[in-house]
C-alpha cells in the first residue's frame, strides 16, 4: 500500500491573482504541505487568492482547519480568498458545519477571477 500523497503548489494567473493547485488526499499527514505553502503566500488587498480544489481526493477536519486558516489570514491582511472546483462531497461537509457561510465557492480559477473583476 502507498502512502497518500499531496501536492501543493503556487502560481500567478496571467491576470494577476495567486492560484494554489492542491492534488491528492488532505489530511492529518499532508496537511503540513498546504500549510507551509498558505505561510509563503502573500495575501493583501492588491492579489487575490484562489484555492483550486479541482484536483482534492479526500478532506478530512486537519484540511478543513487549514483552509479556516488561509481564509482567516486573508481577512486579517485585508485580502480575498475563494475556494474553487469544490467537489460535491466536501461542500456537502461545508453545509453541514456551516462553512459556506464563510467561504466564497466559485466552479472554475476563471469564474473566480471574472468574478474578481465584476
């Protein structure tokens, strides 16, 4: 059996938001990863931030803290985080504890960022 793994990374979109790719399973084990990649980003009123969750196998509650924590930082520093390509199964949990309330979903990194620009 292997190990479940998670890649996180960080690129600018060509129109100027930061967008964090996040693949594979969020959890206890890999959720460091995320972490330390949301300590490097920075987050400001100028550069919007977007989570794609497209590629997100599993999530479990140490993934969710890390997201609350990104979305929690964005606001201190004045800036905007969205989560994007939620799959149904993890916004089902969002409703449930009560989470949509605090993010912004949107379905693609386009959508958020026409969105950013509306």
């Amino acid at each position: 059996m292997t190990d479940p793994t998670l890649t996180a990374t960080r690129h600018t979109h060509s129109r100027g938001a930061t967008v964090l790719a996040v693949a594979g399973e969020l959890d206890h084990h890999t959720a460091p990863e995320l972490s330390r990649l949301i300590q490097d980003t920075s987050f400001g009123p100028e550069v919007p931030v977007l989570i794609d969750l497209s590629e997100l196998t599993y999530c479990d509650s140490t993934g969710i803290t890390v997201l609350i924590g990104a979305d929690r930082r964005a606001r201190q520093d004045g800036g905007s985080l969205s989560l994007v390509a939620v799959n149904p199964d993890l916004m089902h949990v969002f409703r449930i504890i009560g989470l949509d309330q605090l993010f912004t979903f949107q379905p693609t990194v386009e959508d958020a960022i026409d969105a950013l620009h509306a």
